[in-house]
C-alpha cells in the first residue's frame, strides 16, 4: 500500500509536521507499505540542514534524515522554497525539490493521502 503525507505547517510551533513524521516513520517500518512525504506553505522549512533544538526536544532535521535513509521519497514545494528564500544547497540530502506535477503523480499513485 503507498502513503502520501501532505504537511502544512512549519517544522516547530505547532507539533503537525512532527506528528506526521512520526506516523510516516511508522508506516516505513511495514513491510508493506511505501510512504512519500510532500512537504508545502510553511512545512517547506521542515527540510532545511542545520537544525538546532535543545537536548530533550525533537528534530525535525534528523526525523527527515532517518526517513530518506528508509527510501521515503521527500519533495519540497519549489514555490513554497522561494516564497521562503530556501535555496536547494540550503535542504538536507535526500530531499528535494518538487512540483505541483510530481504531487499530482504521487497523489495518483497513493492508496491513501494524509493531511497534517
């Protein structure tokens, strides 16, 4: 079964993004299961390099790490990065940036869409 996770909001403030990592981590554990995650509006930062949070609280920068090394295919809104002024050697590895096209095919594609 494939999963698209949609995510909206920035990767801190609110804990959406957050919580929709964890449950795209979750699924990438089943073995049958594919999982993309299309990050767009202000969830375009969750993809920058160089996060820093305090030692106890999450990161969203190593969450996203651990997904692209299971083969989670991340994309980032390319108009949601220049609305933000994220450049592509501004993301971290293994993500990229996409377009509304791509998020067409993968939403196509996915037996399921989830929104956060």
């Amino acid at each position: 079964m494939h999963y698209l996770i949609l995510l909206n909001d920035a990767p801190y403030g609110s804990e959406r993004s957050y919580n929709g990592l964890r449950l795209a981590a979750s699924l990438a554990k089943q073995e049958a299961a594919t999982v993309s995650v299309f990050l767009i509006g202000d969830a375009a930062s969750c993809a920058m390099a160089g996060q820093t949070t305090p030692n106890g609280y999450y990161n969203i920068e190593r969450m996203i790490k651990g997904l692209t090394a299971k083969g989670v295919k991340i994309g980032i809104c390319g108009t949601c990065m220049d609305a933000r002024g994220i450049r592509a050697e501004m993301v971290i590895e293994g993500t990229h940036r996409s377009t509304m096209d791509e998020l067409t095919r993968w939403t196509i594609e996915a037996d399921k869409v989830l929104v956060f």
